[in-house]
C-alpha cells in the first residue's frame, strides 16, 4: 500500500485514500509524551529474543487490547502504545530485523501514534484487515516459511486473535508454521525493572488520589456513579488510565453487600452507609489496586469492631510475609485467619500484577502460579486484598494495597491510611 508525504496530501485531505496513508505530517509534532529510555527497550527487546530462541521462533505476533485482562500487554511492552479502538492492535517482531507496529486507524490517528510510539515502522489496519497487514511485513522479513509463534491477546482466558485474522494468516503464508504461546509474556514481565517499577509507583499514587478524592465526595445525597466520577477523575488528572473502578454503599445498621459494585448505581448515599470499593489506576500500561472502606457518620460498634480486630490483623498478617525468599504457601495459610476467627472471606486474598492482575492468585485453599514464582523475589508486584465477610455472608469490607517486593520489607506504593475512612 503507498504512502504519501504531507506535501501529497496537505491539499487533498478529504480523500480517504490519501488521507489514511499520510506519513510525516507536522501533526502533534509538539505533543509530549513520556518515554521508556532506549536502553529498557533493548532490555526488552533482548529478553523477548531469548524467548523466542528457546522456543525456536523466527517471529512472533504479539497482541494488545483495551480489555482489563491485557490492558496493553505485549504489544504495549514493545512499543508503548495503549489501544482502544479495536480488540487487539499487533507488533509483528521478529528474532531479525525491526519490529512493526499494526495499528487500528490510519490519518490523524496514526500521525499521533507514530510520535508515541516506540516502534517507528507503524501501519495502519486499513479498515481491520490486521492479517493483510502482517503477512506483507512478514514477507518482506523473508519468512514466508518461517516459524511464527502467535501470543494471547488476553492472558488471563487464553484468549487469541479473532478466527479471520487467523485464518487470514493461514491462507497467505502457507508454507508458514504458527504455534499459539501461552503464558509469554508473562515471564518477562512478573519481575518488574527500575523503570518499570516507576510507573508502578505512579500508579500507586493514582489510586491514592482517587481515593481522597472518593472520600472527600462521600456525602448524603451522592450517587455511586457520581463517587466513580470523582476517583476516575483523580486518576485522569493525573495522567493515567482508568483500568476499573468498583463501588457499592450499604447501610451500616443493616448491611447486604460483601464486595463493590462493579457497576457504580443511581443508589443515593445516606447518612449511616458504608462505602465499599476496589479501584485500578495505570500509568503507562503498569497498574496499582486499592480498595478501604469510607464511613459516612461513625461506624456502629460492630462495624469498628469487624475492621479492628478482623480486617486490619488479617491483612498485616498477610503483608509480614511478603518477603523474597517466602513462598506463596506461606500467604496462603497466614488467611487461614478469617476462619479461626470465626468469620470467612471471598476466596481470593492476594495476587500479582505483571499489567494488570495476574498470577500468582493466591486463593484460600490453593496457590496458582508458575514455576518460576513460587518463592516471593525483589521486582515482583503483589494486591495483598483480603474481603473479609461476616459469618452470615451479609457483611463484608474489601481492604488492599500493592506491594513491591524490595530485598527487605515490602514497599507499599501509595501512600493511604491503613485505617476506617470516617466521613460526617
């Protein structure tokens, strides 16, 4: 497909043909985003060819959507491009030669792109057709008959690229061997670097702001939906992305709800509600979590009573032995707690972050995880979030923060009090 120079097209703009296939504009050519440094990306660029080299792979599509599970993902990692205009954008990278990025939109939108990106070859899909795309870039790589290792969209469910973009590929590089890759990218990223771990950092400050921000709109008279706006709003300002935000009230004196809301309602907050949530902030594809409970009046007994002597010694528990060299059983068995006191608790209490969520899951009777992550190791990112309930399964308080995993205690990346949020 030809592209044109801006002076081609500057007098024809209004034809799409030209329009979309338009390079070098002086579009946002002042516009500022913050960048990985070029020797992260050799980092990843070398970690990912030794991947390749172990699973004997001249090439590999990485996927990366918008969808919580991915967040990014791998093609985010390579490029530092984050994507919402379709399921998956791609970065064709091979074990030689430059890696491309295949992005949604062509026009203004991919003049934009290409001042972000750290992938200079970038291409547009023309129209979703990301297969005809890819397979002209593997062509000119010459591996047409190469081995071509296709990553997971969305780790989490195992999920791929769509059946047509699939079976695009098939049809016009047949002489081509593909094999679907689970579990990728997740290697590479479990272990967090120092730039890496800044953009957690930041992201931990994100989730603290949007939770002031919750709190201080804590009054008679708001909706859930308007406290989403006031912590989304936070994070926005702030420079990130928005990866979830869960929020749900009840009534202190007669509680019917153990966990957020993950769809914030009309409901109107009154005197005597507690509000409960669980909000993700990312910063440049790398995310935080918190979640701790705002009172709106003071708390019953009860209710103090429930986060003092359960919430809070719970949750400790599990931060004093999130450590390097323990192992995840040892997590898994300090929330033996909830039980022994006489209470229970939803059946995830902890799990990492390499995007986004993601193993290792820590669940009340068992540990999900690689290999490789069994023992807790400096660089690696926890959500220790225990949702403690009541016996009655009526009440419950969800309460986390994320953690980095340093050579010594664990670093807390944001900087909200471990305490009941009391609002009047």
């Amino acid at each position: 497909m030809p592209q044109y120079s801006f002076s081609e097209v500057k007098d024809h703009l209004d034809d799409w043909r030209v329009f979309n296939n338009m390079v070098d504009s002086p579009y946002y050519r002042d516009a500022v985003y913050e960048q990985f440094s070029q020797a992260e990306y050799e980092r990843r660029y070398d970690a990912l060819g030794k991947k390749m080299r172990e699973r004997g792979l001249d090439c590999v599509i990485v996927p990366g959507g918008p969808n919580h599970w991915s967040f990014g993902g791998g093609m985010l990692w390579l490029s530092g491009h984050w994507e919402w205009h379709a399921m998956a954008n791609y970065v064709v990278f091979p074990l030689q030669g430059e890696p491309t990025l295949v992005y949604s939109m062509g026009g203004t939108h991919i003049e934009a792109t290409r001042r972000e990106s750290a992938i200079k070859d970038v291409r547009q899909s023309r129209g979703g057709r990301f297969a005809e795309v890819m397979v002209e870039r593997i062509k000119e790589l010459g591996l047409e008959r190469g081995r071509i290792g296709i990553l997971e969209v969305d780790p989490r469910f195992h999920d791929y690229l769509p059946v047509n973009q699939y079976n695009a590929l098939k049809e016009a590089l047949p002489s081509a061997s593909f094999s679907f890759e689970s579990g990728f990218m997740h290697e590479l990223v479990h272990k967090k670097s120092a730039e890496e771990l800044h953009c957690v950092r930041k992201a931990g400050k994100l989730c603290q702001s949007a939770m002031e921000e919750l709190a201080a709109r804590c009054k008679p008279g708001v909706t859930e939906f308007q406290l989403k706006a006031a912590a989304g709003g936070a994070i926005l300002e702030g420079g990130g992305d928005i990866d979830f935000v869960i929020i749900g009230s009840t009534p202190m004196t007669d509680p019917a709800l153990i966990f957020g809301n993950p769809r914030p309602s009309g409901r109107i907050l009154k005197d005597g509600d507690i509000v409960i949530m669980e909000m993700a902030a990312g910063f440049r594809g790398y995310s935080a979590q918190i979640g701790s409970p705002v009172c709106i009046g003071e708390p019953p007994k009860e209710v103090r009573r429930f986060f003092d002597d359960i919430v809070l010694p719970g949750f400790e528990k599990m931060v004093a032995v999130a450590r390097p060299g323990h192992h995840l059983e040892e997590m898994r068995e300090a929330g033996r707690w909830y039980r022994e006191k006489g209470v229970q608790s939803r059946p995830i209490h902890v799990h990492g972050i390499d995007f986004v969520s993601s193993e290792p899951h820590i669940f009340t009777d068992h540990v999900q995880a690689e290999e490789y992550e069994q023992v807790l190791q400096p660089g690696m990112v926890l959500v220790i979030e225990p949702n403690a309930v009541s016996a009655d399964g009526m009440f419950g308080i969800f309460f986390g923060h994320t953690f980095i995993i340093t050579d010594g205690a664990p670093e807390c990346v944001d900087g909200y009090p471990w305490e009941l949020t009391v609002v009047r």
